[in-house]
C-alpha cells in the first residue's frame, strides 16, 4: 500500500537527496521512483525513500496488468515499449502466463532497471502501436518478438491467435515473419501449422500434440450437418474420411448447463456415426501420450489400421511446457468423460 507523504513539504524544503542530485529528485516527485533512485535515497533522505518506495511498489503490484505495464513506461527510457508475452497478453493473443512485465528499450538508451521487469533490446522499426495510451508491440511484432523460440508449444498457438485476431492471411504472416526472422527451422515449422480457426490455445495444443505424434493434420471447427432434422454441429478436430471427432473439454464445459447440452450433442453427433473422442484439460496437460494413444484407439477402429505413434511428441510436452500454460489448467481433475 502506498504510503502518505511525510508531513514537511517535499517541494517547499529540499531534502539532502535533492541537493546532492537535483534532476533526478525532481523527476521523482512526478513518477514512481525505481529500484536504484529508491536506494540512492535511502542513503541520503530515508525519510523521502520510504515515501518513493510506496509509490513504486504499490504501482507494480497492482493486479491488473494493464496499471502495471503503465508504471513500467513511466520509468522506462524515452521511446520504450511493451512487448513479447506481456504484449501479447494485452492483445488478447495465446501467450504463456509470465509474472514479468515485457518491455524493450531502444539501442543507446540505459536497459538497466528492475528485477520485476524483463529487458529486451527494441528496434527503431518495430511495429508498435498504442493502445490505453501505452506504446505495444502490435500482433504482428509479438510473433517476431516471440519468434526465436524452440518451443512448437508457445509458438503455434501465438501464430494461430494472431491469424485469428488480424485476419491476416497465412501467406502474408509467413513473408513478414521470414523476412524479420530468416531461416529459423522451427518458426517455419510452427507456421505449417499454424490455422486462423482454432478457438483457443488449448485446442491448438491439441491439435500440435496430434501432428508431432505422427497423425495427420485435423480440421479445425468442421461441421456435422444433420440434413434429416437440417441442424448442424461444429466439433473442435475432425478426420471427417473416419467420422472421427476430438473434443476438447476446457473450463467452461464443468458447468452444469454446458455439460448437459454437451452430452446432447455428442449423443446426436454418435446417432449421425460419429466417433467422438473427450479430451479433458488434464489429460492433456498431465498425460499427453494416453490422449494420442486413445485417439490411435479410435483411429484403428475405423480404419482397421493402428497408427505409429511417433515418440517425438515427448520433445515438445515436456513438464516445462506444461508449466508455462499452468493458467489454462484445471485446479482439480476435470469431469469425467464422455
């Protein structure tokens, strides 16, 4: 909590601090102090200090992401900008949850600041934008920005989210990114996968856990037309060829109402011949190889063929990624299958 000012006038009686270092004080009574102003108070006004160090930490740990990116460019050099995840997360974009605030600081200006930040190097051509009055890497530089990771489990679903959200095409995503981000294998790879009609990052997980295990690419949002009632249902993954549909069961299907008219639908969707495979969150999360090895289950019934399950998977949905969606994942096993 933000403490009141100490009673003497800090602009009518200067304080040692503010003799000994004039500017720096001054531009210190009109935004939050950082970490290292606070400590060079401390040593010469702890009085003041304390006063600062309230201002500065009430700011940053404010819970909404948006008050504390606005105190991070308050004391950020000229010309920085949010960016990377934190960036993301703004947009709305499929980002991992991280308690650092992204901020990327241009060539020339001093990127030494504070442990509750991460610290990139900015570019004078970024595309930025603004929104709420804060300079942002736009959907686009996000992808660029995030593009240097390995992992196909951050990077398909960041690229499926920025298709969605611009409605960009995916040949355009794919020039842009390469021209910023040349010959980077497993970018390129992220972009073969990558699909506009996926509808949320879990699903897209799903959908990266299946083409790293070897199975073909599903389709994304198919509908089942029930000509015979004229009604149709979309399924979140198909193999229309076998009637096979995977669905994903995220947070929101643990209502009540939701499960109930999930169970109509996936009953209409088996009177229609469908197989339908319930994927839970913490299946996918926690058990990765049953998910594939039930869908090979299912495959194999319709098709007489078990497919290989290429243990490749194993490389990419490792416990780390697992915690880096750690805000997607269910507090308690989820319902039970379908």
């Amino acid at each position: 909590m933000c403490r009141a000012a100490p009673e003497r006038g800090l602009l009518s009686t200067p304080s040692p601090a503010a003799r000994v270092f004039p500017k720096v004080m001054a531009e210190s009574h009109r935004r939050p102090a950082t970490h290292s102003m606070v400590l060079f108070m401390r040593a010469t006004d702890p009085e003041l200090a304390v006063y600062h160090q309230g201002l500065y930490e009430s700011a940053l740990d404010a819970g909404d992401l948006l008050t504390r990116c606005q105190a991070v460019l308050l004391i950020a050099p000229a010309g920085s900008y949010i960016s990377h995840a934190t960036a993301g997360r703004l947009q709305g974009l499929w980002v991992p949850n991280t308690a650092a605030i992204d901020v990327s600081v241009l060539p020339g200006r001093c990127r030494v600041m504070d442990s509750h930040f991460a610290v990139h190097r900015g570019r004078v051509d970024a595309r930025v934008r603004t929104l709420a009055g804060l300079r942002v890497s736009d959907p686009i530089q996000v992808a660029a920005d995030l593009g240097y990771s390995p992992q196909l489990t951050v990077l398909t679903p960041l690229l499926d989210s920025v298709l969605r959200r611009t409605e960009t095409s995916k040949d355009w995503l794919g020039a842009e990114l390469n021209r910023r981000l040349p010959r980077l294998r497993r970018l390129q790879q992220a972009l073969a996968f990558a699909d506009a009609r996926s509808e949320s990052a879990p699903e897209s997980l799903l959908r990266v856990l299946l083409l790293v295990g070897g199975f073909p690419a599903p389709v994304c949002q198919y509908k089942v037309v029930d000509s015979k009632n004229d009604r149709s249902y979309r399924v979140d993954l198909a193999y229309p060829a076998l009637k096979i549909a995977v669905e994903y069961n995220g947070r929101h299907h643990r209502d009540k109402v939701q499960r109930a008219l999930d169970k109509a639908r996936r009953k209409a969707l088996r009177r229609l011949g469908w197989k339908v495979v319930v994927i839970e969150a913490s299946e996918l999360f926690n058990d990765p190889g049953g998910v594939l090895a039930r869908i090979a289950v299912a495959v194999n019934e319709r098709s007489g063929q078990a497919p290989t399950i290429d243990p490749a998977w194993r490389d990419h949905f490792t416990e780390h990624a697992s915690r880096l969606w750690a805000d997607q994942q269910p507090k308690k096993a989820g319902a039970q299958r379908s």
